[in-house]
C-alpha cells in the first residue's frame, strides 16, 4: 500500500471506531480512584467536566457527588474548610459546641442520679436480707463493720 491508502486506512479505521462507540453504563468506582479525581479537582488542576472527559465519567454529578461527600469545601457553610473562618462562624461554632456539652452533661448528670438511687435501693435491700436472714452478705467490710455483724449474730 501506498502511504495515501494508509492514512485513508487509518482515517476508514478511526470513523469506524467513534461509529461504534457505545455509551457506557453505571460503573462502581474505587475509593481511591474517587479521592484522586476530587484532589486533582481540589487542586486546580482539573475541572469538574474536565475531570468526566479525562477519565470517562459520563455525568458531571457524579464528581460532584463526591466533591461533596470526600472534599475540604463545607458545603453547609459554603466556605472550604482549610480557609480561615470569620469571627461570626467561629462564634456559631463555639455556641453549637456549648449547646451539645449542656445535652451531654444534663444526660451525664440524670445518668449518676439513677446510678446513685440505684445503689441506694440496693444497699437497702442488702441491710434488709441482712436482718432477715442474719448473715453477712457484704464481701470485703470493713473491720469495724464485720465486729458489729459477729455482735448482731451473737445477739439472738
């Protein structure tokens, strides 16, 4: 062949291959794949639909998809999270914290009063089977503690 029939060739080969160019379906995605893509976005280096022509991704929302969830950019706040935050946000985050240590300490504090008249029931139903039976159910006593035991069994 001569060189003009081999870039025909080459030409007839090329419009065959786009003619057959068939549109590709859902495709799973690895997780390291996706942190590359959205730190190259990130970066600057691409854009969202330069990131789906250069690596096949068919729709723009996927990137977007995971900018959203594996990027630094706050998207409640609209603000990229490495930035400095302004004083008012800083003020907001604070008050958000203070309110979520008041629920845990109030949840803390209902927590030790159930656990503190638990063991208040508790030590009384020891001291009642106790005087029932007239045994020592308490383990390791004290010494003042176990004398008076021995003195109430003696008693009877």
């Amino acid at each position: 062949m001569s060189r003009p029939e081999i870039a025909i060739q080459k030409e007839i080969v090329i419009m065959e291959e786009k003619n057959n160019y068939v549109k590709r379906t859902q495709r799973d995605y690895s997780m390291s794949f996706k942190l590359s893509v959205v730190k190259e976005i990130e970066s600057g280096e691409l854009s969202t639909v330069g990131a789906c022509q250069k690596y096949g991704i068919q729709a723009r929302s996927t990137v977007v998809n995971w900018l959203r969830k594996f990027g630094t950019f706050d998207w409640e706040n609209q603000t990229p999270s490495n930035m400095p935050k302004s004083p008012e946000q800083k003020i907001m985050e604070l008050e958000a914290q203070v309110k979520l240590l008041q629920k845990q300490k109030t949840f803390l504090e209902k927590q030790a009063y159930v656990a503190d008249k638990k063991a208040i029931i508790f030590d009384m139903m020891i001291n009642l089977a106790e005087e029932e039976y007239q045994i020592d159910i308490r383990k390791n006593s004290p010494p003042e503690l176990s004398n008076l035991s021995e003195r109430n069994k003696k008693k009877p």
